[in-house]
C-alpha cells in the first residue's frame, strides 16, 4: 500500500468507517495539529466533548441527522466529490455519515483515530460552501453539520496546525499574524507616501469620524501585501468616498475552527468601531469568511436580530462605484476571462439576503 493510508486494513477501532466505506483510501499527510493532538486524548475526554456539544444541538439539527435518506443527490453539487473521481466517500453525504452520525449512533464512545479522520473530513474535504445543501431535497444544512464536526474537534484541540496558529493569534491578539499595532500604522504611513509620489494631497485616514465607510481589512495586508492598502486608499481618492481604514484585523479564521467566543469578540470589535466613528456603511475586504462571519453567523450570537449596519463585501462596493460612475474603467479587458463562484457571496450571500 506504500505511502497510502487505507483504513479498511487498520485496527478495530477505524472499522466504523469501514462498515460502509470499504474503499476510504487517502494519502498520508502528516499534520502536528491533528498527529500529536490526538496523543493527549482519553477517551472520557472525547466522549465528554462529544455528548456535551451534541446534546446541546437544535431538535432541527438532530432530525436533519436522521432525515437523510441518503439518496446522494448532494454529490455532483460538491467540488470534492468532483475533482477526485466522483469517489463515494468525498460525497456530502458520506462525510456526515463518516463522523456527526457515527457519533450519535455511538453516543460518543469512539476512538481517537476516529476523531483523527473526522478532523481530516471536517477541515481538509469540505470548505462548508453550502452549495450541497442547496441540492438537498429535504433541504438539510450539511455544511452546519459538518461545522458541528469542526466544533468538536475544536474542543479536543485536533486542528490542522496552520489554523490552529491562526487561532491563537486571534484570540490573543485579535490579528491572525501576531502584528503589532506599531507595524501596522508603519505600514499605512509608508503605502501613504508612496502613493503621495504619484498623486497631491494623498492620504489614508483611520480613526476619522462622521465617515460614509468605514473599510475592514485583514492583518496579511500590512504584514504580507502592504500594496494593497494603497491600491484603496487610491480607489477612495478617485471614487470621492468619505471613508476610514480600520487599523484592525477582520480576519475571521474563528469561524473556521468554530471558536464561537473569539469569532463573536472579532465581529464586536468591528461593529463598536463604526459605531464610534459614526460610519454608515462597513465595507469588507476580499474575505468571503470575514464577510459570512460579521453578516450572518456572528449577530445572532450578539443578540442582533437584524445588522446593525449596511454591510457590503468589496467586490459589491467596487461594483457599485463602476455602476454610479465614481470609477471609470480606462481599459476593458477583451480575453475571455473565469469567473470564481466564491461561496460566501453566492451560496451563503443570498441567506443574508433572503
């Protein structure tokens, strides 16, 4: 079997997985946040964490659960199942029987090998895009229900190890790079000169109140890609936009890991700053997640019934400027050119709007 990990050959204790799925084969990838984490669990431990996240879910989640009938109409809908050869266990609905199902069939009493794969399901063969969901004829959220497996692997700690990175940052930072707020005012103020080379009177506000935008941004612009915040400064300068960049990272990798706290302290942050400098409108960078995060799965959380504040991802706001005519485009592309269908202003989008 050389470098492939084929479970149906494993011990006792990864039969479950078996049981339906007699061809689950995947390559070894080795990960420290999943490998080395699952050493430390006991099995009270994994049985704790499962009953308690799992006796809490919604009477709705629990007959989602038990109303599949497994039809698999979900599967040609996922970009997993898809790219590797329609392969039945990349199928939305193999993935919730391979973990939050087996779980509630087992009341919780699985192994740790088994939360090692559900980890790998969970955050390595779903994106929650919810495009399968929208294929369902029972219309069953999988992708929540995978977001369920993800919250529980949280809680044991097995999480792939860059996410993970990613997680401490936030929490203990409220940035995902660990930047400190003198970096990142240094990066402004160096995109700010460069661009008063090119253009008189050039400036990029924060902390300016009475403002129409207020534009969030995330900490690999000022650590990784520190051009970008003068491309939009530049834009703002063009299009006359009355705005203030945010000097805070909106990145919200929490919803990734189902770190409810933390996400719900990202998502505060943002809206207690437009608060405080007035700001009609939040306009958030090219983040699908930071958007889905602050316009859908954080206010609920927050006790907000309906958004606070306009809220538009950037691509909307780019848009919007080219439709009124504050920005004109000097030069059409002419090439063919492929549209990316990003799930979190499509498919998670229109649950916002709707």
């Amino acid at each position: 079997m050389g470098d492939k990990l084929q479970l149906k050959e494993e011990s006792k204790e990864n039969k479950y997985i078996s049981r339906f799925f007699p061809e689950y084969v995947r390559d070894v990838v080795e990960d420290p946040g999943i490998d080395e984490k699952i050493k430390n669990l006991t099995s009270e431990k994994i049985e704790k964490t499962i009953n308690m996240v799992l006796d809490r879910l919604s009477v709705r989640a629990k007959a989602s659960i038990k109303t599949c009938m497994h039809c698999g109409l979900c599967s040609d809908a996922c970009h997993h199942y898809l790219s590797n050869d329609r392969d039945p266990t990349y199928a939305p609905v193999s993935k919730v029987k391979m973990t939050i199902w087996e779980m509630l069939e087992r009341k919780g009493r699985v192994s740790s090998e088994f939360i090692k794969q559900c980890a790998r399901i969970a955050f390595t063969e779903c994106n929650m895009c919810h495009r399968c969901s929208l294929y369902c004829p029972f219309g069953i959220d999988i992708a929540n229900l995978i977001g369920i497996v993800r919250r529980i692997c949280f809680l044991l700690g097995v999480v792939p190890y860059i996410l993970m990175d990613y997680e401490y940052s936030l929490a203990a930072t409220l940035t995902q790079l660990w930047i400190p707020q003198s970096d990142w005012i240094d990066a402004l103020q160096w995109m700010e000169e460069e661009g008063a080379s090119e253009i008189e009177n050039f400036y990029i506000p924060f902390n300016k109140e009475g403002i129409d935008v207020l534009f969030v941004t995330l900490g690999t612009e000022p650590a990784r890609a520190p051009q970008y915040i003068q491309i939009i400064g530049k834009i703002m300068y063009y299009s006359g936009t009355n705005w203030s960049y945010s000097l805070k990272d909106y990145a919200n990798m929490s919803m990734f890991v189902q770190d409810y706290f933390t996400m719900q302290r990202i998502v505060r942050e943002v809206f207690e700053e437009a608060i405080k400098l007035r700001a009609k409108r939040i306009v958030v960078t090219e983040c699908g997640h930071a958007t889905f995060a602050l316009c859908k799965a954080a206010p609920p959380l927050l006790g907000y019934k309906d958004l606070p504040f306009e809220i538009l991802h950037a691509t909307e706001f780019y848009y919007e400027l080219l439709k009124t005519g504050k920005l004109r485009i000097k030069k059409k592309i002419k090439e063919p050119v492929t549209l990316h269908d990003p799930c979190n202003l499509v498919e998670k989008r229109e649950q916002v709007i709707s």
